[in-house]
C-alpha cells in the first residue's frame, strides 16, 4: 500500500477532507442540526433543508458551503439580522 492511502485505495490527507468545500459541507450541516428540545415540525423542515443541501453540494450546484456555515453559526450566536 503507497503512503497516504487507506486500505480501499482512497486518498487521505491531514484534514481527513479530500476539499475545502467538503470539509465545509460537512461543517455547515452539523451547524444546522438543530437542538433535540426543538419542535417536531423545526426538526422536519431543518431535516428537509439538510437533506436538500446535500442532494445540491453532491451534483455540486447550490449555495456556497462556506457562507452556510457562516449563516448556521451566526445565527446560534444571535448575530444574524432579520429580513
């Protein structure tokens, strides 16, 4: 096996990402995820817009990963204005 392979062949790097916009992905969504005290219908559409997200970033269309993580954390941290 060459160094920096796993067992399947796949390239690893230090990051764990194999791009920025992954690790973002991946960053924004577990922003998104909701606190388990939320209501039921909170949990279905947050559930609804991750799931979409994710259907977007994998045919590598929709917004940019990076600014929905920054939207995510800015609005737990009350920083977000409204519209």
């Amino acid at each position: 096996m060459a160094p920096g392979t796993t067992a399947h062949g796949q390239r690893m790097s230090a990051s764990r990402f194999c791009s920025t916009r992954c690790r973002d992905c991946v960053l924004a969504l577990e922003a998104l995820n909701p606190s388990p005290l939320a209501s039921y219908d909170f949990l279905t559409r947050r559930a609804l817009l991750t799931d979409r997200l994710i259907h977007l970033w994998r045919s590598g269309k929709g917004p940019d990963p990076a600014l929905v993580l920054r939207a995510a954390r800015d609005s737990h941290s009350g920083l977000a204005t409204p519209a």
